[in-house]
C-alpha cells in the first residue's frame, strides 16, 4: 500500500514535470515567435539614421559671421545657394533672407555630427537629402517658376564639386531646350551663329550658353544656315515677284500708250497733244531691267 502510495505521488509529480516543460516550451515558442515578427517590422534593430548628404538653412542675421571658413575646416564638398531675399510666404509677407546649403560627403553621417556644425556656426537644425539634383535645382526654383527666381551663375561651389555636372540636362530637357532655341531662330530671323551664342551668353547663361558648348551647336549651326537660305530664298522670290509685277504694270501703260497714239492717229489729232513724258521714263527704267 505504502509502496503504491509513492508510485501514485511519482507519477503525479513526473506529469507535472512533464506539463511544466511543455508550458515552458510553448512560452519559448511565443517568445522566439514574438521576436522574429518584431524583427521584421524592425521594432528590435535601430534603424540606421545617417546618411552622406545634409541640407539646412543660414540666416545672415544670426548665423557667425565666418561661417563659411567653419565648413570648410571640414574639408567637404559642399554647395551654397544664392541668397533668398526675394521668397515670399504664403500670407504674402517675406520670408526672412537666408542661403540654402548642401553637405556632401563621402561616407554616412550621423544627425548629431551634422548637429555639431550647424550649432557653431549658429544654423537651425539639419535635413536629409533625397535628391542631390533636386536641391541644387531648387536653389534657384527652376522647377518653380510661381517662385522668386534666381540665377544659377550665384550658386557656388566648394571643395572641387561640379554644379554644372549636378545640373546637367536630361535627354528630354536638352531636347526642350533645343526646340525652343529653334523656335527663337525661327522668330527673330537669326542668320548668324555668333548672334545666337551672344544672346545665349547674355540672357541665358543658364541652359541655353552651357549646351551649346558641350553638345549642340552643330545642330544649331544647321539651323540658322537653314535659316540664312530661307531668308535668302524668301528675297530672291519677292525680288522676282516685285519686278514681274514691274513689267506687267509695263506691259499695260505700252499698251495704253499705243492704243492713244492709234486713236490720235485715227483721229487725225497731232502727236503733240499728248504729254509722253510719263511713258518715255518708264520705257527707259524697264528697258534697262528687262532688256
């Protein structure tokens, strides 16, 4: 009896031993479960925040006067904008002046290294980039035309970066750009190359002046020698209709003048009676022109 007492109580306790694991087995599958979902919706790994390219604004109110020479201590490449003195809000009063600027570096940089310059040289806090291209291009709100606008020969440049590289053209900007250069050929008459790349130089040293230095000037040239022939073509056949017009204007007084000179004759009625002076003058200027 005693010994079957300690059975029953063995079994007993070795069922609990047994149901225990098992509980803690499925309490270890919840959990392992539970972290991986959490992994994946990256709730149990820090995101990796920093990045190679920053942006923020510089108040020339507040900002230290030798900000510049602060950044490039860093010995970075780095783009500052012109100055916005012209923005507008959206209540219509003026945004306060300010320059854009964009930090480009070689590898990741954290927030609170960025953080560290902008608080020397007394800037409001930092920005990520997503477009290198699109800042530089808001620099000066070339997609923005409702925008004050500003020009690209202001931006500079430090530290060996290419603004020029940054705003290259895409295929089909460059091909808008050359169809509206065609189309102000074609309106003003331009006849000469060096009429084109003046106007280029002068009123659009922004698209127009860089393109026609790196790529487009053999078709532009073809353009505006098109343009000279036309123009040429255009003379000669109003030239020639002129003086067709001459002749048969003519062809018509002759035929008047004879046709009173048979009637005078007719009529018995001496030459003299008729004043031939208007004839006579053009019977030479035509004879020259059509003999």
């Amino acid at each position: 009896m005693q010994k079957s007492e300690k059975q029953t109580k063995h079994l007993e306790a070795a069922r609990e031993t047994k149901a225990r694991k098992r509980e803690e087995k499925v309490a270890d599958l919840d959990a392992h479960e539970k972290v991986i979902s959490a992994e994946k919706k990256g709730n149990t790994k820090k995101k990796d925040e920093r990045t190679r390219n920053w942006t923020f604004l510089v108040y020339p109110e507040s900002a230290v006067e030798n900000w510049r020479d602060i950044i490039n201590q860093d010995r970075i490449q780095w783009i500052e904008s012109p100055l916005h003195d012209a923005d507008m809000n959206g209540d219509d009063t003026e945004k306060k002046s300010h320059w854009h600027v964009l930090l480009l570096f070689d590898g990741n940089k954290s927030f609170e290294q960025i953080k560290d310059l902008t608080d020397r040289i007394n800037s409001p806090i930092p920005q990520k980039v997503a477009s290198v291209k699109g800042l530089v291009r808001y620099m000066v709100h070339m997609d923005n035309p409702e925008k004050a606008q500003y020009s690209v020969c202001d931006i500079k440049a430090y530290g060996g970066i290419s603004v020029a590289d940054l705003l290259k053209p895409t295929s089909s900007e460059r091909y808008a750009i050359i169809r509206e250069m065609m189309i102000y050929v074609e309106e003003k008459g331009i006849t000469e190359m060096y009429d084109l790349i003046k106007y280029a130089m002068n009123e659009r040293m922004d698209d127009w002046f860089p393109l026609l230095c790196d790529s487009c000037a053999y078709i532009m040239d073809k353009a505006v020698k098109s343009m000279w022939h036309k123009r040429q073509r255009e003379f000669y056949e109003a030239e020639s209709r002129r003086r067709e017009r001459e002749r048969k204007e003519f062809e018509q007084g002759k035929k008047e003048y004879e046709e009173k000179m048979r009637n005078a004759n007719a009529n018995g009625m001496p030459k003299d009676g008729f004043d031939i002076s208007e004839f006579t003058e053009c019977d030479v200027k035509c004879d020259d022109e059509f003999t």
